[in-house]
C-alpha cells in the first residue's frame, strides 16, 4: 500500500459506505485537505487496520476519522491503538434498525477511551470532516482563516434563504 501522507485517515469498514463518507471527503478537499481514505474493518481485516492504527502518528496523522455501519467497532478498535484523537461516523447499513446500531456501537465507548461521534449518516461525515478541521485549525492559522469564513459563508446563505423566504411572503 503506497504510503500517501496526510494530516486526516478517513477510514471506512466497506466500499458500501463511500456513498456516505465522499461528503466527508469532498468536504476535506473543500479546505484543502486531501485525505489518506482506507477500506479497513475491525472485523473483518483486524490484523490491518490496528497496524494503521499504531503506525498513524508516526506517518503524520493527526486526526482519524472511522466510519461503520452495523456493530461499528471499527472508531473504537482506532481509538484502543492510538492516542490520536478519533472521529467516529455512524453509518445506516442496507440491513439493520437505521444505523441506530452503529450510533450506539461507536458512542457507548468505556471510560478512558473516548471517539468524538458524529450523527448517523451523511451529515455525520460532513460533520466529521469540518470537526477534523477545527482540531488541526487550533495550530493552523491559515485553516482557522479559512474555516471563519465557511462559517461566515454558511451564516450568510441561511440569511439569505430567510429573506426570500420572507420575501415571497
Ligand atoms: C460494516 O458492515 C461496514 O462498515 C458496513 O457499513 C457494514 C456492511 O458491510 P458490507 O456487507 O456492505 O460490506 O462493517
């Protein structure tokens, strides 16, 4: 596996959640950020995806981003390998109760082990990928620029959806 370098691991526990985790992606590249993206299981390539763990910090990870869906260990399996902070994205598999399972399986993290996580779904990753941002913001000023102003911007458009709104009233 070429060893890409990058500040932002998105990781994924199948193919089957990329529809998903491309606004996570897409929302990276948006400031700048191209990510290592990985199709690593905690399930199913254990042996693989704690090495990615333990060797991240060494190749310049600063932050991982893990998303599952089902009995989502893999945010967790991360977090049990690293001391870097981890962003977990539940994610609403084909099969199961609407990717409540996965909610409760990255969340209910025992006590010293933490995973920042995000909503279920699309939003989550989108979240996860503006909340990377923020972390590696708080020793980059030209990120922490250019997030204030995606927060202007964003503040702006939600105005302005208001006013036409009013407007056609
Ligand atoms: C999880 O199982 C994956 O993250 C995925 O959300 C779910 C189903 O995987 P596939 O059977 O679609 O590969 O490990």
């Amino acid at each position: 596996m070429a060893s890409k370098k990058s500040p932002v691991a998105v990781l994924m526990g199948s193919d089957s959640d990329l529809s998903s985790m491309q606004n996570c992606v897409d929302q990276l590249k948006y400031f700048g950020i191209d990510p290592i993206v990985r199709i690593l299981s905690a399930h199913r390539t254990p042996a693989q995806a704690g090495e990615f763990a333990r060797t991240a910090k060494d190749n310049g990870v600063k932050v991982i981003i893990a998303a599952a869906g089902m009995a989502a260990h893999l945010a967790g399996a991360m977090a049990a390998h690293t001391t870097l902070p981890i962003i977990g994205v539940p994610l609403q598999a084909t099969e199961g109760p609407n990717g409540l399972d996965a909610l409760l399986s990255t969340v209910q993290m025992p006590p010293g082990i933490p995973v920042g996580t995000m909503a279920i779904g699309k939003a989550g990753a989108k979240n996860a990928a503006i909340y990377a941002v923020q972390i590696l913001a708080l020793s980059d000023k030209t990120l922490s620029d250019k997030f204030d102003q995606f927060r202007a911007e964003q503040t702006a458009k939600a105005l302005q959806k208001d006013a036409e709104l009013n407007q056609r009233g």
